[in-house]
C-alpha cells in the first residue's frame, strides 16, 4: 500500500511525464513542419517514450493500492527560435526532470517505502541516459554552427539514432 505522500509524489511525475510527451510532441511538429524529417522522427519517438515512461508510473500506483490521477497538461512551446534552441530546450527539460526523480526517491527513502524506491531505479538510469544524449547531440549542433551542408547531415544522422535507442529500450 502506499503512502498518501508518495502517491501524490507519483502522480505529480505522472503529470511530470504527461507533459514531457507533450513538450516533445510539440517539438516534432516544429521540426515536420520546417522540413526536418529527421529531427521531427526523433521527436516523435522521445514522445513516445515519455508516454511509456508516464504507462509504467500509472501502472505501479494503481496495482499499488493507489489511484493514478490523468490531470489537465500545462500547454507547451510550439514555436522556437532555432533547432538549436529546441534542443537547448529539451536538455534543461530532461535536467529538471532528473531533479524531480531525485526528488521523488528522497520522498521514496524519508517514508521508508523501499519497493518504490526500488521501482524508481529504472528512472533513476533511465534520466542519465538521456542526459548524456541530449548533451551529445548538443555537441554536434555546436560543430554545425551555421554550416547548412552540416545540418543536412545532422537530420539524416540523428535519424540512425532514433533506430538506435529504440532498439536498446525495454520499456517494461
Ligand atoms: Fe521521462
Ligand atoms: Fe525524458
């Protein structure tokens, strides 16, 4: 059974994770629309992910004695200065919500609830691995600079790692 504090924390991530879908959601259309087939590929699997990740958070708080709140989304940013910017944008998103994991296995910890902190342990690893990607391909986009040649190649690229880390991912 969980606590009432650490169900609210879950779902406060549920939320969390509802609305990073959304955020890359709206990305992958900025991106389709400007011709970047690439990037909107990727964006449209980062979504996916992120819905998966919010799957498993209902999952758990349900079949543990809790009920999963599906709440109103803040809307996201659908406009962006570049597709530097948007990538700027996606490394700071995916850094707060490492913090708020971190936060959540704090809660975990202070109420003694060690079967979800074990369960947060997928998150835990999963939130370093897309860190160290965006930061990655932050690099690459700072090699680009303004080269147009270069940022041909980028979205044919960044395609190949959309295959990658789908064929990497387990989610469940
Ligand atoms: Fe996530
Ligand atoms: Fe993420």
């Amino acid at each position: 059974m969980l606590s009432k504090k650490i169900e609210k924390a879950l779902n406060d991530q549920i939320r969390v994770e509802a609305e990073s879908s959304q955020i890359y959601l709206a990305m992958a259309c900025w991106a389709e629309v400007k011709g970047l087939e690439g990037v909107a590929g990727f964006m449209y699997s980062q979504s996916d992910e992120e819905r998966a990740h919010m799957l498993k958070l209902v999952r758990y708080v349900n079949e543990r004695g809790g009920h999963a709140h599906i709440s109103a989304l803040k809307a996201p940013n659908v406009t962006f200065k570049s597709f530097k910017e948007m990538f700027e944008k996606l490394f700071e998103h995916e850094v707060f919500v490492s913090e708020s994991i971190n936060e959540l296995v704090h809660i975990a910890l202070q109420e003694k609830d060690y079967s979800t902190h074990n369960f947060l342990q997928w998150y835990v690893a999963e939130q370093i691995e897309e860190e160290a990607m965006a930061r990655t391909i932050l690099d690459k986009i700072n090699m680009i600079g303004n080269d147009k040649g270069g940022l041909y190649l980028f979205d044919r690229d960044i395609q190949q790692m959309t295959v990658s880390t789908a064929a990497s991912e387990s989610p469940e």
